[in-house]
C-alpha cells in the first residue's frame, strides 16, 4: 500500500507503521469477536477473557518493546500475545486445546505462553505475575544485560500485596521493569472506589519512588507515547516505570458474567470511545487510507482469523498417554521417578 | 587409604555455608537471596562470610517480602539465573506459597514444556527449639503434595554439603527443608566431598527384622532409637528418604520386602502427612509383603506449644519410635 505519509499528530509514524497499529487493532477485535462466537459454540471452554475495548492498550504499550525485552501479562491475553506477533492460529489452536496450540494445550485461554516471543504468560492469578517480573529484570541486571521486562496487570492487582513488594523490589533494586497498569476501572465486578480507599494508582507508585504517569489508554497514539518514553527512561537504568493506562472492557468479565455491576448506559458511553473506531476516523482524516483500503484490511484479517480457526479445528488431541509430560523436565531423574511411581 | 586421617570436622551449617560457596565460586549465574542473608550473615548464620566475599549483588538481603523475592527468585530463574532463595523458616514460606505452588511448579506445565524453573528455595523447617506454634512447623509435606517440585531433606553432614549443588543443575525447582536442630550437628566429612545424587532414599542402619523410614531431623532419633532396638535384640533398617518428592518407593519397598514389618518416622501431623501417603503407597503395593500393620509415629495433632515437656510430647521422640517398633513386632515392653 503506498499513499500519503502521516502528520505530527501521529508521532513520527511513517504511513506504514500508523496502518500496522490499525490492522493489529483489527486483528485483536476480530479474534476475540471469534472466540465468542466459538464459545457460545462449544468450542472454547473454560474461562475466556475478551480484550474487546481496551485494544489501544497492547497495540500502544508494544511498540515500545524490543524483541530481547521479556512480557508478562493476565488472563486477558489474547491482545498482548497477538500484539507481540504470536501467530493467531497457534493462539486459537491453544484456545480449543490443541496440542498444536501454543502451550500445547496445556495452557488455554489464561495461559498463552511462547518463548520465541519472549511472552511468559497468561497469569491466572491477579498480581502474580509481578513477582515474577522483578525476577526477570533482576536477572537482566545481575548478567549485564540491556533487556527491559514489561508487566501488564489490571488496576485489580494494586489491592494485592504482591503490588507492593514488587513495585519496592523493583525501585529499591532499580530494575528494569515497566509496570503497565490497565487501568479498566472494575476488578471482575468489583469499582476501583469500592476497593481502594485511594483510587489514584499513581500515587501508589509514587509511593514508592517509582515515577508514574496516568495515559489515556482508549488512544493508541497516547499509549504508544507514553510508553516509548517510559520505556527509553527504563533502558536508561534509573529505574522502573509506572503507567495507568485508562481503558474499558466492553464485554462482560468473562463468558459467565451478568454484567449486575454497572449500566448500559455507562457502557455505551465508553464505546463511544471505542479506541478502534477512534483510530479508523484519524486515519480516514489523515488521508492514509480510504474506505476501501480499510475494507481491504479488514477482509485480510478475516481471512487470517479464518485460517486460525482453520488451523485449530484440524489439530489434534494430544495422546492421553501424554497426561503426565512436562511437569518435570523429561531427562531430569525427578522426571524419571515421578513417571514411576 | 585411611580415610579417618584426612577426614575434616565440621558442622552442617558449616557444611551447608560451603555448598553455598562451592556453588556461588563454580558457575556466575549463581545468586543467593533472602532476608538476613547479607550483612546478618543468615538468621541461623549459614551465609555468614559470604557477604564479603561474593558482594551485595549475588548475597543480596531483601526486605520482608516473602511472595515478592520468591516471585523475583523464580522470575531470575526463568531468564537464565541459578537463584538460591532462602526463606527463613517454612512458617514465613506460606506467604510465597502463591508463587512456589502457582508459578514454580506450574510454569513448565502450562506453557507445555518451554520454560524451565532452575530455582532452589531452602528453608528451615522442625520443631525443638521452643519456639511455639508459628515457628515449630513442619510443612515439607504440604510441599511434597504437589507436583512440578522437587523435595530433599539433608539430614546428613555430606547431604548438606552435596544435594546444593545438584539441586541447582536440575532444571525443575527444589525446596530444601533443613531442620533448625541440625545446624548445629557435628561431624567428619571428607575433605573432597562435593555434589551428591538426589534421586534416592539411603539406607542409614542395615537390619533384617523391621524398617524405620524417616528423614530429616527426625533421622537421628530413628538411628539412636535402632540402636536401643539393638540392645532388645532387634535389628532395624533405617531408611533416610532424603527426597521426599519424588519418593524414591524403590528402595523403601525393596526394604520392605525384606523386613515385612515398617514404622514410619515424620514430625508432620500425622493426618494427612508424607507418613500417611507412604502407608498408601505400601497397601496399594506391597500389601502382601506385611507381616504386620504398618505404624507411624508422628506430630500430635496440636499446633506446636511452648512448654518443653509439651513441645517434646507433639513430635517423635526416641522412646515413641522404640515402642511404635516393638508393637510392630508384637514385643510390646
């Protein structure tokens, strides 16, 4: 595709990058549009957390990432993971439990995990993962290392101790780890002002010396900004990054939630801000692309979403024999003995 | 050779500070991390010296943080570090219990194979000091219950020094349960002891007539009370488990098979403890090889109290694995 190169307003993206940002958008809505659908179908089982209205958030925060940088995220994975170039069909493939899926089935929906990516889960526990984020960077900092490590969590995880142990392991030992809060303002069905006693998370970080700063995260542009600095602040060794990044899901928590919470109407409000429909109406005014280019787009991630389905449906069910693979490593003794007894 | 000459005296924390050293000396990915670990010099002075010799970086103290430095510990692991995390006591490792049971052992499992944890979590552990019901525990069973983790027990001077080592090059995470009362043992070790397998129980005693398996703080009871048998005419093996996950059931059925007649020796509570899952195992494999029922001795079911005749009272004692033995053979005294 060839057209006219973006203004300033969008940043310093060449006409290229600026499509990429609105085609990896599209990619994440249509996939969880997808999974839906393949769950009201039986497909898809178990717990499935839609990433639908906050996908400004990982398309933003990824482009500030270098592949030797490590990721951890949540439940609500798919958009991280799709985001960071894991192909979608290994994804779904996961989602239906292949043993062609990304953890081999193992995994599912919460636990997309890829070492090419660099991507170590899908944390199924709120807070969990940034403990673990603290190890990566130290690990960085202890070999000489330049890599960052990025954690994304929701606003949920700040009620968590292990919030706070890690936001002070990290400043106390200047790691490099960017905090990515998504801030979607319910913790399952639970408002951050019925849960805090301060809602201001930045403060929280600030707390511990940890410099903070609050983005809108329904604007991709914004995101991407706010993270690129943050990240170039990390690389430069002062430290960890703090950001909130201001977001909605418009779906409801997962597949079995009545949405008692809140109101329709709250709803429609945020959709009004839908960070996709946000970002197709700049680029339209912008000139980079016109109704059929978007068209063009959209139909391209059709067919990718099709073939991942494709892809899922003809994988195969890992033998039963199996069950009991990759608890230990196979040539350890432990592994060994464990088979045996 | 005449091993006794060149054999060195020394302690199982002085035992256990070398293994420390070995490993922090032989590979750079090596750190050790915990609270007090540093300018402390260790709450029960394990790594007292190291502080000066290997720098703030690789002895590094961490705040009361327990979830937090067991989370980073097997963050570090998963990207190319051999972390050393001691928790000061078991007690306190229910609060890292969400990341030991929900990352350390899941990890490897739910991302189908891609990540390995290479972490080794030591901790003290047991009864005895009187020190009163929230720093008595003994919760290596808990943590034998749970798959995706390795567990060992060094109640030996040469364990001490040698399952370290071992421990961090397997690539699944390993908690060490030493017990606090073992510290102080004292010894003879060779001057070349080093790495030791951590793949099976050993026979401590050899004896035809019963096994007392045990491990642990518990090993020294169950050998002194062998040797009190002895003097009853009775010749028991002792079997020291050493990894208490996997179970090495090898050995300790081969025993088995031999003596027909078992005692097990386990300072957990009894309902529910590693005792109760080795009974299982036998009845499920070895049920015609019993010439009697299998007995345990165990923990009372009591949180561990203060007074030193009721702290002595909650958890095996010579005299309780002497009779437990006896009435196993239907000598009761």
């Amino acid at each position: 595709m060839s057209g006219p190169e973006p203004s300033p307003d969008f940043l310093a993206l060449t006409r290229d990058e600026a499509l990429e940002l609105a085609r990896t958008m599209i990619r994440i809505r249509r996939f969880e549009e997808k999974c839906a659908e393949l769950y009201a179908a039986g497909k898809i089982r178990g717990f499935l957390h839609l990433y639908i209205g906050e996908e400004a958030v990982a398309v933003g925060a990824m482009q500030a990432l270098k592949p030797e940088d490590a990721i951890l995220a949540t439940y609500r994975e798919h958009g991280h993971a799709l985001a960071r170039g894991i192909p979608a069909r290994t994804i779904m493939a996961e989602m239906y439990g292949k043993y062609e899926g990304c953890s081999h089935g193992r995994g599912g929906s919460m636990h997309v995990f890829d070492a090419h990516a660099r991507f170590y889960g899908g944390n199924a526990i709120v807070g969990g993962g940034l403990p673990l984020a603290v190890g990566f960077a130290l690990a960085d900092k202890l070999m000489h290392r330049t890599a960052l490590t990025a954690c994304f969590f929701g606003e949920g995880a700040v009620a968590e101790g292990e919030f706070h142990e890690s936001l002070n392991l990290a400043a106390l030992w200047k790691l490099p780890v960017l905090f990515l809060c998504e801030n979607n303002l319910y913790a399952m069905g639970t408002a951050l002002e019925r849960s805090e006693a301060d809602t201001d998370l930045c403060e929280k970080a600030r707390s511990y010396r940890v410099e903070a700063h609050s983005v809108d995260g329904m604007d991709v542009l914004a995101v991407m900004q706010a993270s690129a600095e943050a990240a170039a602040r990390v690389r430069a060794g002062t430290g960890p990054q703090f950001l909130e990044l201001k977001t909605y899901r418009f779906r409801a928590h997962s597949m079995f939630d009545a949405e008692l919470y809140r109101t329709k109407a709250e709803v429609e409000q945020w959709k009004k801000r839908c960070p996709l429909a946000a970002f197709r109406q700049k680029v339209m005014q912008e000139g980079l692309l016109d109704e059929s280019g978007w068209a063009r787009m959209e139909a391209a991630v059709e067919a990718e979403i099709s073939a991942a389905v494709s892809y899922a449906e003809a994988g195969t069910w890992e033998p039963v024999e199996q069950l009991t693979r990759d608890v230990y490593t196979e040539h350890s003794a432990a592994g060994r003995l464990a088979t045996e007894c | 050779m005449d091993d006794t000459v060149t054999r060195v005296r020394t302690t199982y924390r002085d035992a256990m500070r070398e293994a420390l050293r070995e490993a922090l000396r032989r590979d750079e990915r090596v750190f050790l991390m915990g609270e007090d670990v540093g300018r402390y010099g260790g709450s029960y002075a394990v790594s007292k010296g190291l502080l000066e010799e290997f720098g703030e970086e690789r002895i590094r103290d961490t705040p009361l943080s327990e979830s937090g430095f067991v989370g980073a510990g097997i963050g570090a692991a998963l990207n190319g570090t051999l972390p050393i995390v001691e928790v000061m006591t078991c007690n306190f490792s229910l609060l890292a219990l969400d990341q030991i049971v929900n990352n350390a052992a899941t990890i490897r499992h739910m991302s189908g194979g891609q990540f390995s944890v290479p972490i080794v979590i030591r901790m003290a552990t047991g009864a005895g000091r009187q020190l009163a019901a929230q720093h008595s525990h003994s919760f290596e069973g808990w943590y034998a219950h749970i798959p995706g983790i390795r567990i060992v027990a060094p109640a030996t001077l040469e364990d001490a020094r040698g399952m370290l080592w071992t421990a961090l090059m397997d690539p699944d995470p390993v908690i060490m349960f030493e017990n606090a009362l073992l510290y102080n043992l004292e010894g003879e070790l060779a001057p070349d002891a080093g790495a030791v397998d951590i793949d099976h129980a050993s026979v401590r005693r050899a004896g035809d007539d019963l096994t007392l398996v045990t491990y642990g703080g518990s090993l020294g009871k169950t050998l002194q009370a062998a040797d009190e048998l002895a003097r009853n005419g009775v010749n028991a093996e002792v079997i020291d488990l050493r990894t208490l996950r996997p179970l090495d059931t090898v050995a300790i059925f081969g025993s088995l098979a031999r003596t027909h007649r078992m005692v097990i020796v386990d300072e957990g509570w009894k309902s529910g403890a590693l005792a109760a899952e080795i009974m299982a195992r036998a009845m499920e494999e070895s049920f015609y090889e019993l010439d009697a029922p299998i007995a345990r001795v165990c923990g009372a079911e009591v949180p561990i109290p203060y007074a030193r005749h009721l702290e002595e009272a909650a958890i095996p004692q010579v005299a309780t694995i002497v009779d437990a033995a006896l009435r196993t053979l239907n000598k009761h005294v």
